[in-house]
C-alpha cells in the first residue's frame, strides 16, 4: 500500500515555515495519497507552495476549524480521511495502523496515534511533552479525538461538522454526536511525532484556543444538559489538570512543571469567559 485508500487533509493558515517540512514528507510516505490543503486565506505564501504538491487546495474563507474540515472531507475521494497538522510528523506505518484500525470495525468511526513532543527545550515544550505522555497518551476507547486523527468518510459525510464551532471545539462536538450515533472513537497504539517551539506566550496561547472551543461546544449543548452535565463540562479542565494534574505531576517527580499546569488551566478558562462573551453579545 502507498495511501491508495487515503486522503490527507491539512488546514493551514500562514504556516509557510512548516509547511515546507510538513507536506513534502507525507508526499513521500504516502505517494499515492491524495493530499488537499485547506487554507484560510493565507498571505505568506502558504498557497503557492501548496499547489505545487497538493492535488487540492481550498479556501475556507476564514470561516473557522470545524467548517474548512468538514470542506476537506467533502472534497476527499478516497474512504479515510486524515487530519494532519502542519508540525505533526507523519509515517506511512501510522497512518496504515489508523486505516486498518478503522477497517476492521465496523462502529468505529474515528482513530487518533499516540503523540511524542520531540526535541523538548524550553520549560513550556518540556510541560506539554508531559501532558500529553501523562493525560492524553493512552491507547483505548475515548470520548475525543484529536489532530493527527482518521474518519471513515462516508461517516462524516452523514454526521457533520457544526460550522458554528470555529475554535478548538470542532472534534469535540463530532466525537459526541458519532457517539450519540452509536459509533466509537479510539487512541491506537501507534506513535506520531510533534516538535513544538513554544514560549510563555504561546502556550498560553495554545490554551487559550481550547477554552474559546470549550465555549462554543458548551454554549450549543447546555440547553439539553442536566444541571450535573453541565457542572462537569465547567469542572472538566480543573479537576483534570489542577486536581489529578498535580497528583499525577507529583508521583512522576516533575513537580517543577506543576505551576505549567495551573496556567494552562487558567488560560483554557481565560479563553472559554472571553469567547463566552463574544457568543453573548453576538446573541443580543
């Protein structure tokens, strides 16, 4: 196999740099995929380069995550999709591991590899290789998945992405309607290879974007939710990452990343108040 049975989406906005790396790999370990770009109206010359490997690029016309990837599953031919992002580093062996999960079951809709943060220097690259070694790295049945993750195309053509989920919320709103509709979400036990060059500042920023998505994704479903629903999806990124975080950070011994944790937590819900707000007004 060569990727035959894949296509490869990736969405990108003004990430010339990686890019450059990004694309031309999984070129080569998947040369039969078809690869489509998905960008949001770049201007550094993201598109140009696209074009000169991709079989497709899109404009998503800047109208937000969830709708440039349902747009690159609606553009796919082949029977699985794969969401890569542009400093994810990709193998054939995982991406196969992904399809042929996926092929022998039936109600499993959606896979996601293992992820390792390499080349980890500064102290905030150092936390988020941890977090994802102690909190996300677990191969089993899950409620989410995240980037780099497979679908069964036909599968999101039917069950949608919400184009109201602009920010992180996008698979978090899919995975809990194909639950919904019986289907199941899986971490495999296949790695993928992420480098990082984070600062203060962009870790922060990182968790910012999952709080505007915690907000969305809480603002669509709390109509329908129990009062207790809705308190654990408030709850949810404190008693993960301050609660069990500092139990789990403690019996590891890397009690110096302990305070990393409380700002990713404290910006997750800085960025979920500050998009609850923007939604707010939006409504009035």
């Amino acid at each position: 196999m060569h990727g035959e049975s894949m296509s490869v989406v990736i969405c990108v906005r003004n990430v010339m740099a990686l890019l450059r790396n990004s694309l031309p790999t999984i070129k080569q370990q998947l040369p039969r995929a078809e690869i489509i770009v998905v960008d949001g109206d770049s201007t550094d010359g993201t598109v140009e380069f696209a074009r000169t490997i991709a079989e497709k690029v899109i404009s998503d016309e800047k109208r937000g995550l969830a709708y440039a990837r349902q747009l690159g599953i609606n553009n796919a031919t082949r029977p699985f999709v794969a969401f890569v992002g542009p400093d994810n580093i990709v193998s054939a062996e995982m991406m196969y591991a992904m399809q042929h999960a996926l092929e022998k079951d039936p109600m499993l809709a959606a896979v996601a590899p293992q992820t390792e943060v390499i080349d980890a220097h500064s102290y905030w690259e150092c936390a988020t290789k941890y977090i994802f070694q102690y909190f996300i790295n677990h191969p089993g049945p899950v409620d989410v998945v995240g980037t780099p993750c497979m679908y069964k195309r036909d599968v999101v053509s039917r069950i949608q992405y919400d184009p109201k989920i602009r920010a992180a919320g996008d698979d978090t709103d899919l995975s809990l309607r194909l639950m919904e509709a019986g289907y199941t979400l899986a971490i495999i036990d296949a790695y993928t290879q992420e480098k990082n060059e984070l600062d203060a500042g962009a870790f922060r920023g990182r968790w910012r974007w999952y709080g505007r998505g915690d907000a969305e994704f809480y603002t669509k479903h709390r109509a329908s939710w129990s009062v207790h629903r809705r308190l654990r999806s408030l709850l949810h990124p404190f008693r993960k990452y301050v609660v069990r975080g500092t139990l789990v950070f403690f019996r590891q011994g890397k009690f110096l990343y302990i305070p990393a944790l409380y700002v990713a937590v404290w910006s997750r819900y800085r960025g979920w108040w500050g998009r609850a707000r923007e939604l707010q007004r939006e409504r009035a």
